[in-house]
C-alpha cells in the first residue's frame, strides 16, 4: 500500500484508563498467487480500509486490575488472502483480562 497510518489516544484517570487506536491501510494490488486465482470479473485491488479498538481499564487496587476490549469495532471485512489484514479472520473480538500480583 501506499499509505498506512496508525493513531492512538489515550486517557488515564485515577483508577480508570481509556485507549482508542485506529489503523488504516490504502489499498493494494492483491498477491501474485491470489490475484492469479481471481477471475476477470473481480477487481484485482484490495480496497483501503480503516480499523479501530478501545482498551478499557479499571484499577480495582494497588494488586488488580481489570481490562476489557474490543478490536475491530466496526467489524470490518478481512481481505481476501491468507492473512487476514489488517483486521482478524474473526472479526469483531472481545478481551477480557483480570491481572492481579501474588
């Protein structure tokens, strides 16, 4: 691609913590190989496509902290390749994540 761009924000309170990121990438010839298994009547370029999560985290105490988020939050399509960029073959995904020290 000729344009990729990554941008994050974030806010972080006493016990509460905000991150918003979003990735875009312009679009692209599709492969070698994927483009030879195209047919005639598919458009050949992969289009441009933006990807956002949030990060939420909430300090319990000085020990534990809780964690939740959200990839793909408009739930884009992946490309039609191997790899599934620039969002996950799943799509929307939710995380949850409990961290305390022992």
């Amino acid at each position: 691609p000729e344009w990729v761009l990554n941008t994050s924000i974030s806010w972080t309170g006493e016990k509460l913590g905000v991150d918003f990121s979003s990735t875009y990438i312009d679009e692209q010839l599709y492969r070698v190989v994927e483009f030879e298994a195209l047919n005639d009547t598919v458009d050949p370029w992969a289009p441009g496509v933006w990807s956002h999560s949030v990060t939420v985290t909430y300090t319990v105490d000085d020990d534990t902290s809780v964690l939740f988020g959200i990839d793909n939050l408009t739930g884009e399509d992946p490309w039609r390749t191997e790899y599934s960029i620039p969002v996950s073959v799943v799509g929307r995904s939710f995380f949850l994540r409990v961290a305390t020290a022992l």
